[in-house]
C-alpha cells in the first residue's frame, strides 16, 4: 500500500513538526533527516537509533519514495546525463557536470516547461506539472548516493562527498515552481542533509519578477537571468515571458535582488544565435545595459536540436561578441559546452512529457515540427 505522505517532500522543520505531533522529541526528525540525506538509506528497519515503535510508525504511516532512474548516458568528457522515472508518461532528466575544481549537478525543477522560449527544447516539449520536493530533491539524492557508492568501490571504502555545486537550469522554470523549489534548496542547504553553502546553488529564471522578490527575502541565492537579448522587441520573440515582465521591470528587480547585504553580481545568460542577436550592435546594446550594474556575463553558444530554426553563432562572432564585452570592461565568460554527444548541454533536456500544454499540436500545425 502506498502513503501519502512521503517524507523525502519534508524540510527539516515540517519533518519536526511531523514527529511533535506524533508524540515524538524534536530530535528525532533530525536522525531520520541524516539518515535519508547524509547516509542515503530508504529501508526504516535499518534505522537503527530510532525506537522499533517509532520505525514501526514510521512504516505504517509513511513512505520513501524517489524517481527512478532509468538510464545513465556517459559523454566522452565524462558528463553524465541520467533519465529518471516519476510516473505514468512522465520523465525529466538531470546533468551530471564533473569538473577540476567542482563537480556541478543540472537539475530540472518542472516535467517540460510552460514558458516557449524560441530556442529551447525542453519548451517543445511542451508542459505536464511541476515537480514534487521529493522528486527535484531525489536528483540531489540519487546522483550523490550512486556517486559515492562507485568512488566508495574504486577507492576500497573511503567515502567523500561528491554535488558540490547545484544549477537549476534543468527542465523548468524553477520560479514557477517556487514552494517545491525552495523547500527543495533548503534541504541541499541543510547540514544535516547535504550542507551546501548558498554559494553553491544558482537558480537561473527567465525573470518572473515578483517571485525574485520573494527569493531575496526568502533564500537569496546566486542568480542566473536568462537575457539572450538587450531589447524588448527581440527579447519578446525569444523569451515570451518578457511581455509579461519587460526588460526595465526585470532589471529593476535584479537591482533590488542586490539588496539583500552580500555582496555578489548577478549572472546574465546569452545564447548565441547566428545572425539572431550576436552582431557588434547587439553587444553595445548589452554593454548599455549591463555597464554600471554588479554583472557577470556567460555568453552560451547555441546547442542545435532538431527543427529549432537556429544556428550557433560562428567561432569568429563569439570571439569577437566576447572580446567587445570584455574591452568595455564586463566580466565575461564562454560556456563550455558539456556532454553534447549525449544531447546533455544546455537546452537540450527533453525527457519524456506528457504535455498539456498542447504545444506539440500548435507547432505541428504552424509547420514547425
Ligand atoms: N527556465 C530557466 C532554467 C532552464 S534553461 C531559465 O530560463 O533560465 C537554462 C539555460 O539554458 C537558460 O539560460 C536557457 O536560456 C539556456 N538555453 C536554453 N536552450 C538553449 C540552447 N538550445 N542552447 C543553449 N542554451 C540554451
């Protein structure tokens, strides 16, 4: 029999207020929150600090369940990119980037995304739901416990932590998903689950304005915008959002996102597209934009999918697009592109949706697909 409640949905603080009201000391939320997240393990019988009343509980009124993965692709630069199963029809998928330095995990916050960017796969594939804490923490979850477990067998039983830093620039728009995602940070930031210092997480939005507000008064983390464009009229083609929310209201909300007393720069995302927006005009109009604010910029060239209608800028006009940047003073880096022999690179995750949003039937009658 399957429960409702499945304790890998809870934060620290509602698992505490779970056990209180069963009668339980506080205490007891946060062994069963190390056991989950710091040790991994999903079997109550197992936990042994735990009363057999309080397991037998536990077993008789909860349940542990996670996606499953069900496919694992390995790049030839060691990217990995792993296909996890929710439910019925639904799949997502989550990056695995190691580095020198890092190891990075992309993970996706929605199954498919609502918000049709022009030049983004997972946004033809339309949009089912959003994902459940459980679900974008069991990403977190299953790449470092599997991780751990390999590195534990390589290196004969010594075991260290592997995620260090976490991206959600996966499937979705995580600031429509808002609730689930900062639950979800939380709990990557928790020392008794994964200890992530806020330094470590980016959450990259294509700018839903008022729910940035609430992320800085709520759980300020690095942010990554999503601009591709430094005018409305073209930002408007390539992120849709923008009709909503235009570039001076956008701007004016990463402006107040600064306020929150750490001292940092935003981010600001650029795919390059061929003949679209990488001209020596549009990196002044970018410059305008982003002289005198706290900015990084990274210039991403475009990953090609199938049908998108665009081509990645030529090697020469993104030497040259970065070298106008960096002369005019702003802090600019290229994208590396990770595991894109295994379609892993940004803007490439598809998954499996089971869209409601109706986009494959639109796109297949305006001929683009
Ligand atoms: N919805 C969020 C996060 C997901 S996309 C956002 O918009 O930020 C993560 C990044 O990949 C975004 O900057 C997105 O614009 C970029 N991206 C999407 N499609 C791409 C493509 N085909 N090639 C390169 N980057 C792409």
């Amino acid at each position: 029999m399957t429960h409702p409640l499945n304790l890998f949905n809870l934060n620290l603080a509602d698992m505490e207020q779970l056990l209180v009201d069963w009668g339980e000391k506080p205490f007891r939320a946060r062994q069963i929150f190390q056991w989950l997240h710091q040790v991994g393990l999903v079997d109550f019988s197992e936990m042994h600090n735990l009363s057999k009343v309080l397991r037998q509980k536990l077993i008789e009124n909860s349940q542990l369940q996670l996606p499953v993965q069900i496919k694992q692709q390995i790049a030839s630069d060691g990217t990995r990119k792993w296909l996890l199963h929710l439910d019925y029809n639904n799949h997502i998928e989550t990056v695995f980037i190691p580095e020198d330095d890092r190891n990075t995990l992309c993970v996706s916050s929605q199954v498919g995304c609502a918000l049709a960017c022009s030049f983004c796969a997972t946004a033809q594939q339309g949009f089912n739901r959003n994902l459940s804490v459980a679900e974008i923490i069991g990403q977190l979850w299953s790449a470092e416990h599997q991780l751990r477990a390999e590195q534990k067998q390589a290196l004969k039983g010594q075991e260290a932590r592997q995620i260090s830093n976490i991206v959600f620039m996966g499937m979705g728009e995580p600031l429509l998903n808002y609730d689930n995602v900062i639950k979800a940070m939380r709990i990557m930031m928790d020392d008794l689950a994964y200890g992530l210092s806020w330094r470590r997480l980016t959450l990259s939005t294509a700018g839903v304005v008022p729910a940035l507000d609430r992320l800085r008064e709520d759980c300020p983390v690095n942010l990554a915008i999503s601009l591709h464009a430094s005018d409305d009229d073209l930002r408007n083609q390539l992120v849709p959002l923008n009709q909503k929310y235009p570039l001076k209201t956008l701007f004016a909300a990463c402006d107040r996102y600064l306020t929150t007393g750490q001292r940092r720069k935003i981010t600001y995302e650029y795919v390059l597209l061929k003949d679209v927006n990488d001209s020596p005009k549009h990196a002044k109009a970018l410059i305008a934009l982003l002289r005198h604010r706290p900015a990084k910029v990274n210039l991403i060239p475009f990953n090609p999918f199938a049908h998108s209608g665009y081509q990645c800028s030529t090697p020469d006009s993104i030497q040259r697009f970065q070298n106008q940047l960096i002369d005019a003073g702003l802090i600019t880096l290229r994208r590396k592109t990770r595991g894109d022999d295994i379609d892993a690179a940004c803007g490439q995750l598809a998954g499996k949706v089971q869209d409601k949003s109706r986009r494959k039937i639109q796109s297949a009658n305006e001929g683009t697909l």
